[in-house]
C-alpha cells in the first residue's frame, strides 16, 4: 500500500462556497480515477491559528498507481482550474505503508 497525503492552505479570501466545491470536485476523482483504493478528504474546523484548509489523503497499491493519479486529466484540471487559482501553500508526502 502507498499513502498520499497533501495540505492545501487557501488565501484568506477563501470562501465557504469555494471550499465545499473543491472537497466535493476531490471526492469525485475516484469515480473517474481506478487506481484511487481510498480517498478521504477533510476541511479544517478553525480551532487552530495557521492550519492548512483542506487535506487529502489517499491510498494506491503502488507508486506507479499514485503517478497514473498525479497526472490523470480529471486531477491536473481540478488543480489548474479550482486549487491553484486560490492556493496560498502546499505540502505533501507519499509513503509506503504496511498493509
């Protein structure tokens, strides 16, 4: 199993609206996307100054499997299109993890 997992920090004028169409935009890709095994993703209550606004975490039987996510169109058109355009910063990790 290899684990993706990336926090995305919006820029503070972010709203509400925006945010609930990227979480629902990335909870579509496994419907388009066959090598997602599990894909969840969470939106930051605001209990703490500083966190990121979104994260993503998804599972893939191997790392070719996370690259054939990572480049799939559906992916990079919701980045170029939704993310990017209001993202303040990244951070990411991929991981081996035991079964």
């Amino acid at each position: 199993m290899f684990r993706h997992i990336v926090l995305l920090k919006l820029v503070d004028s972010t709203t509400p609206a925006e945010i609930t169409e990227i979480r629902d935009a990335l909870r579509g890709l496994p419907e388009v996307i066959d090598e997602i095994r599990h894909y969840e993703i969470g939106i930051d209550r605001g209990l703490a100054e500083g966190n990121a606004s979104i994260c993503v975490v998804g599972d893939f039987d191997s790392p070719e499997d996370y690259l054939a996510y990572a480049n799939h169109p559906a992916h990079l058109a919701l980045i170029a299109e939704r993310i990017k355009p209001i993202l303040a910063q990244r951070s990411a990790i991929q991981f081996d993890r035991p079964n």
